[in-house]
C-alpha cells in the first residue's frame, strides 16, 4: 500500500496533498489500471478483425491399407479389382487464408464498444480524481484549522480545568458567592465540553487528510500555513454553469459512451441476419507417393445464410426502439440531477459565504471583549474566571471561523465538481509530487472563481466551432 512513495520532508501545502492523493490514493490507482486493462483489451478485440492465417502441419497413419472397388451401375458387376491410393503413414501440412465478412462485421462493432470501454473507464478516473480533490479540499483546511487551533485548545483545557477545580473550592470556603460561583462552573462546564467536541473535530481532520494522501500510520502531518485563497462569488450565469455540466460531467459523459456501446449491441445482432461472404485461399501438401500432385494450392468463395435468423428482425426492431427510448430516459434523468448539483451546489456556496462572513464578524467581537477582559482583569478569582471564559468565547469563534472557512472551501469544491472541470495534466505517474502539484495548482488557479469569465469565452469558442 505504501511502496514507492516518495518521502514527506517538509509542511504539505494544499497543491502537494492534492497532488499525493492524486499518486497514491488507491481509489484513484484503481480506475487508471482498469483504464489501462480497457485499453489493452481493446487491442486484443482489433486483431479480431484480420482475416485468419491457420499453419499446420501433422502426421497419419493406420493399420492397413485405405482402397477400394468399383461395380458398374447397371450389371451391378465388380469391374475393378481393390486397389489403394494412399499410404498407410503419412505427412501433411498448409497454410490456410480464410475472411469472413460476418466476422470482420462482429469484430468492428466489439472493437468500437471495446473504445467506448475505454472512454468510460477514463470517465471514471475523472470522477474518483474530481471526488478526490473535493475531498482533500475539505479535509485540508479543517486539518489546517486544527494544527492551528490545537495547542491553544489544549492549553485552554488545562486552563480551564484549573480554573473549575478553583470555583469549586471558593464555593466551598465562601470566597465567592455561592450563586457566583456556580454560575461561573456551569459556564467553564459548558465552555470544556465544547472544546473537548471541537479537538475531537480538529483530531479527525487530520486523519482523514493522512488516509485521502495514503501516508503509512503514524506518519507526522506538518501542514503549511499558507495564506487562505480568496473566496469570490459566482459571477456567471448559472444557465451557462448548467450546460458547461451537462458538456463536462463525466456521468453524463460515461450515459453517452454506454448507449452507443448498448447500440452496438443491436448493430450485432442485425449484422448476424444477412448473408456471410467467405473467402479462402491456401497450400496444402501431403507426402503420399501416390498423389500425382503432392503440393497445390486451393481457393474459394461462399455465401451463406441462416434463415431462421431473419424471424429475429421484428423483434430487433422492437428491441431498438425500446433501448433507445430507455437510454434516454436514464441519460436525461441524470441530466436533472447535474442540474440540480448546480444550482444546490451555487446556492450551498453562497450561504457558505454568509456564514464565513457571520464568523468572521464574531470573532472580531469576541476579539475585542477579550480584550477588554484583559485589560480589566485583577488579581481576583471572578476578573480570572471572565478572562477564562473570554478566552474560550474567543477561541470558539476562531474554530467557528476555521470551520466556517473550510465548509466554505468545501462548497466552492462541490460547485468545481458539479460543473465537471479538468483539472489533472494527462499523465500522472510521470509526475514527481513537486511537478504534479505545480501543475494541478496552475490549473486550478486559472479556474478560480475570479476568472470564470475565461469559461464563458472558451465556451463560445466550442459552441462556433
């Protein structure tokens, strides 16, 4: 599971661990050997169209000797006696040329479904490579989020629990008013269990990333604090996002490859139904002395046809139009779900920004009171637990931000999928994992939200020609 990776030597930004969970997922190097298996049967369906080259060569024999008489038709008296033409042991061999043009017909339409094999199996490592990068994108920055988040979370804790054993015995000494002093553990209660919830988030996160890249277990995960891309709203027609999916998407793409394969099916069964025309040649020779020639070469032509095949057609017929119809229906109800990913997908980043721009506005004031908390704390119990309480307000917010952030990169990476975009080079395991990640991250910078409107021009392009 892990051989051949290279090594982690330093933090892992976002393009890298794309780029790892690209090369080493093992989702995704499934689909590229079935692509590659598709590929290779392919070339083994498209000898199936030459015509047939037989050699053989051999050796006869038997126990006595092969002859016989003859009689006269009308006396019926014996007017030969038994004579032989054949040795009893003998050699033989030929070279036979046959074509049948009902096999090359069978063999050309196995051939182009084997090469609609082979564009839905690329089809599905679009998908499982698109599913990946969506999420390693999510897993990513909530990962990120934890290594930021986690030592002050855990610091906190300890804070806090210090600070619970601490109201607990000013309640029992009557330092602190009784009512206080619960109020204040029920607050520190409440602020602990939310912080325990949110490391446990923050600890999954990263695991989850390790498993998406196949790092070995108990790999140390540095990530890179990286500035955090910018997150535009969709400025484009969400019409024009819906048919760039319905172009793009590799399920749609794949209903497409399975009718005309599904067709091809048809195309068999009614090829079947007319006439074989077979042609051969060959050179054949025998060692028996008594052949005048024992070398010569042959040809032939035959047509045939199988009667009983031509009931079939009515029901062909019929089974057309059914296949047809049926393909349709699955392809056009697939499309109404790409439509609807869209625009769930537009709506979900959209809301995801306004919450991004709610946590954001949360934390500033969360800032700002722990601020205050700290300028007005005193050598008293009470001013210590407001600051406590202050800071872990405060370092909620930051989560909620962090979370916030990631659910709305997580967004952005459903509505990048629903459209179908590329975003791999075509060949992956040439790729060193530092070559790989620049590529994915100069592809995936020109797709950013900022430039869609390049999408709209490249699709007129497509659309003219």
């Amino acid at each position: 599971m892990y051989r051949g990776q290279e090594p982690v030597t330093g933090p892992i930004t976002f393009y890298e661990a794309v780029a790892r969970a690209l090369k080493y997922n093992l989702d995704y190097r499934l689909k590229l050997m079935e692509s590659a298996l598709a590929s290779d049967l392919q070339d083994v369906s498209a000898h199936e169209m030459l015509p047939r080259l037989v050699a053989s060569a051999g050796y006869a024999g038997r126990n006595n000797d092969s002859g016989g008489t003859s009689i006269g038709i009308e006396d019926r008296q014996e007017s030969l006696r038994a004579s032989t033409s054949q040795e009893r042991y003998r050699q033989l061999a030929g070279l036979n040329l046959t074509w049948s043009l009902l096999d090359f017909g069978v063999a050309y339409y196995r051939n182009q479904q084997k090469l609609d094999q082979i564009l839905m199996a690329e089809e599905r490592r679009r998908r499982v490579a698109q599913n990946v990068l969506q999420d390693v994108r999510n897993a990513y920055w909530r990962a990120l989020g934890a290594q930021r988040l986690l030592p002050e979370v855990n610091a906190l804790l300890l804070r806090t629990d210090k600070a619970l054993i601490a109201a607990r015995t000013a309640e029992e000494r009557g330092i602190m008013n009784k009512q206080q002093a619960l109020a204040y553990q029920r607050a520190l209660l409440d602020s602990l269990s939310l912080l325990t919830a949110r490391r446990e988030d923050l600890e999954f996160a990263r695991a989850e990333l390790s498993a998406l890249m196949s790092l070995p277990p108990h790999s140390e995960l540095v990530l890179e604090d990286m500035q955090e891309p910018s997150l535009f709203p969709v400025t484009v027609d969400i019409a024009l996002l819906e048919e760039i999916s319905l172009r793009n998407r590799p399920e749609v793409m794949e209903e497409w490859y399975r009718k005309r394969i599904n067709q091809n099916d048809l195309e068999i069964a009614k090829a079947e139904l007319w006439p074989n025309i077979a042609v051969s040649a060959g050179f054949e020779y025998d060692s028996n002395k008594y052949l005048y020639n024992q070398a010569w070469s042959s040809t032939g032509l035959e047509i045939s046809l199988n009667l009983l095949r031509l009931t079939q057609l009515p029901a062909l017929q019929r089974a057309e139009v059914s296949q047809a119809a049926t393909d349709d229906a699955r392809r056009i109800a697939l499309s109404m779900a790409v439509l609807t990913q869209v625009r769930v997908g537009t709506l979900r980043y959209e809301l995801a920004r306004d919450d991004l721009e709610f946590a954001e506005e949360s934390l500033r004031v969360d800032r700002e009171l722990l601020r205050y908390a700290h300028a007005e704390s005193s050598s008293t119990l009470g001013s210590e637990l407001e600051v406590i309480r202050a800071e872990g307000r405060f370092l909620l917010s930051r989560y909620q931000r962090e979370a916030s952030y990631s659910r709305a990169q997580a967004a952005w990476g459903r509505l990048y999928n629903s459209i179908g975009l590329e975003v791999l080079p075509e060949q992956i395991d040439n790729y060193d994992i530092k070559t790989l990640a620049s590529a994915i991250e100069e592809t995936l910078r020109t797709q950013e939200l900022e430039n869609f409107s390049h999408i709209k021009a490249e699709h007129s392009v497509d659309a003219n020609s």
